[in-house]
C-alpha cells in the first residue's frame, strides 16, 4: 500500500518510475508547487541544474487516497463521518499543526498573556475556537524558555481542546473528576476556569507525573488518586472521559500513528471506550453531568458510542455535543456532555 509519499514518484516521458534521493526531491518540490530549477542551480551547496530528462518528470498521477495520506481501510470510515469535509480534511492533515498556548485565567488575560510574550520575541494572534487560545506565529521554540510558560500563566494546549473544555458546565466549588487524565492538560485548564476539587486518575499513573508541578506552577491544587480512592470520593458532579481512541484528530502531530491503526486495534479502543463509560457513570451525582471526549473524527468512536450508551444505560440525556476538525484550526475533538437524570 502506498502512502502520499508516494506523490513525490515521478516519471520520465519515456516511462519508468524513480525512486531516487535526487527525483524523490523533484517531485516533492512539484508536490508543493515549487518550481525545481529555483533550488536546483548548482551554486554554492546546491544541487546540480536539472538534465534535460529530469526536467521532463511528470508527477504520477496517485489514488485520490493515497494522494491525501489516508489509509485505504480507513477511507471510508473517515468519510462517512466526515462527509464533504473529508478531502480538505486529510489534505490539511498532511500539514504541520499550529502551536497554541493556553492562557491560565487563573493569573492573567488573554490580553496581558500576549503582551507578556510579545515582550519576550514571540508574537500571537487570538484564536477564534476558545476564549482562552493563543496561536503563536512567530518565534515558538522560545516558549518554553519564556516567562510566562515558565510562571504557569500560559500552557501548551490545542485550540480544539481548549473550546473542549469551554463547554464543559464548571461550577465555584464543584468536585470534578478527571478520569482519564494523562497529563492533566483539561485538569489545568478545568481548574483555571472554574475554582473547586479536582481530582485527577489514570489507569497509567506515570502518565500524571508531571502534574503536581504543573499545577504548582499553575497556583492550582490538584489531588491524584488511584481508582480506588476515584470510588471513595464519589460522588462527583462532573466527571470527563477524554478516553483512549485513534486519535485520528490529532495526526498532524503523529503522522505515523495512521499506518500504525489496525481494525482490530480500533475495535480494542471503542471496546475499552465503552467500558470506561460503564465502569465510569455512577460516579456521577444525580443532576451531575458525565462529559466524554475524543480526539477522534470517527463517530463509531463518538456518537455511536453516546447512542450505544443511552440505549443500555437508563436514568441519563444527552444536553448538547460537537464535533471539531482541523478546518476550525485545531486538531480535530469530540465532545458529548450526558446528564444524569435526578430521582
């Protein structure tokens, strides 16, 4: 199976393909648009001038698939779920991922956050997805290093799930629970909009250990539990499940991850998701609201697994859900918020 690397072949008018470092290069400079001969001039360290047949390579004319990146078995899936968005989708996954920060509520304004960084060379833009995003266009390898990332007023974090997290209902004074937290991304950010206890667990606590300084940075306090103690603190009135899934939103920034995706690996994580949902919703106190997420563009991922649940699981309503992708300027998200009905 060929991938869109494969749209750098090129082949001479005579016929064959080639493979080579040099043609390999040709074609992806006409892949980009880019005219060959304006690098390849032979001045300096540049390449030598094309030859006659080299300058008569025409691009292979691929599969709509494989000319968009997107794996044959998967085409369809992804298509149906994202219907006439589904080729400016995958052509746009075949581009780098913006850099966004998230700016922490908590301490400063979106406004004093931008001033703050544009103090330190890096310049912003307002991201239009979340009242919280930034999008960095200038100077991104100084943020780590920057002030303001490292006295916790901004956080790495997709614009996507920054408006993720906005449309979670966060009360003063809730217990939240962050179920399946990883890196406590949403945890920060759940807890730089709305004060309260916030409790963060991962099947694979490891995942977490960056945390505590995080939140420290952030002047937030956050408490880690294994599942046992996630039970003892029950109830909660909101519980998110950023579950585990394809991730097939976010592979601007994993490319590999699609050749990786198995069906069989696919069934295994909407397997795990429903479970989670099951294990997971008599956390949640009665008028509480249990919030599932993906980075998936998938609905067998999404809204087939909310259907799938209200069918089986009696007592809850789905409020409201949306669906993000790409075009919108961050990775692509899923979110589903389902109340638990009062006795």
């Amino acid at each position: 199976m060929r991938c869109a690397a494969d749209a750098v072949l090129v082949r001479l008018a005579g016929g064959g393909e080639f493979e080579t470092g040099r043609a390999l290069m040709i074609g992806a400079l006409r892949d980009k648009g880019i005219a060959p001969d304006t690098l390849f001039t032979g001045q300096g360290h540049a390449p030598a001038p094309l030859t006659p047949a080299e300058a008569s390579l025409e691009p292979v004319v691929l599969p709509r698939d494989v000319a968009i990146d997107c794996p044959d078995w998967l085409a369809p899936l992804l298509e149906g779920s994202l219907g006439d968005a589904f080729i400016p989708v995958m052509s746009l996954m075949r581009q780098r991922a913006p850099v966004t920060v998230r700016v922490n509520l908590s301490q400063t304004t979106r406004t004093g956050a931008q001033k703050a960084l544009a103090d330190e060379g890096i310049s912003t833009v307002l991201h239009p997805l979340a009242d919280t995003a930034l999008q960095v266009t200038g100077n991104p390898q100084r943020l780590r290093n920057s002030a303001p990332y490292l006295d916790g007023r901004v956080e790495l974090q997709d614009a996507a799930s920054q408006a993720v997290v906005a449309m979670l209902p966060l009360e003063s004074g809730a217990r939240v629970l962050d179920y399946c937290a990883g890196g406590g991304g949403k945890t920060l950010a759940m807890a730089a909009r709305a004060p309260g206890r916030y409790v963060a667990h991962d099947i694979a606590p490891q995942r977490m250990r960056d945390l505590p300084e995080r939140a420290r940075r952030a002047g937030i306090r956050v408490d880690l539990a294994d599942t046992a103690r996630v039970t003892a603190l029950a109830p909660y009135d909101l519980v998110l499940l950023d579950v585990p899934c394809s991730g097939s939103g976010s592979w601007r920034r994993a490319p590999e991850a699609k050749w990786a995706l198995t069906a069989a690996r696919l069934a295994e994580l909407q397997q795990s998701q429903a479970r989670i949902l099951d294990e997971t919703h008599a956390l949640v106190a009665p008028g509480g609201v249990l919030a599932y997420v993906t980075c998936s563009m998938l609905e067998s991922e999404n809204g087939e697994q909310i259907a799938a649940f209200l069918r089986r699981t009696s007592g809850w309503h789905c409020t409201s859900h949306r669906s993000f992708t790409p075009l919108e300027g961050g990775d692509g998200f899923f979110c589903a918020l389902l109340t638990r009905v009062p006795v």
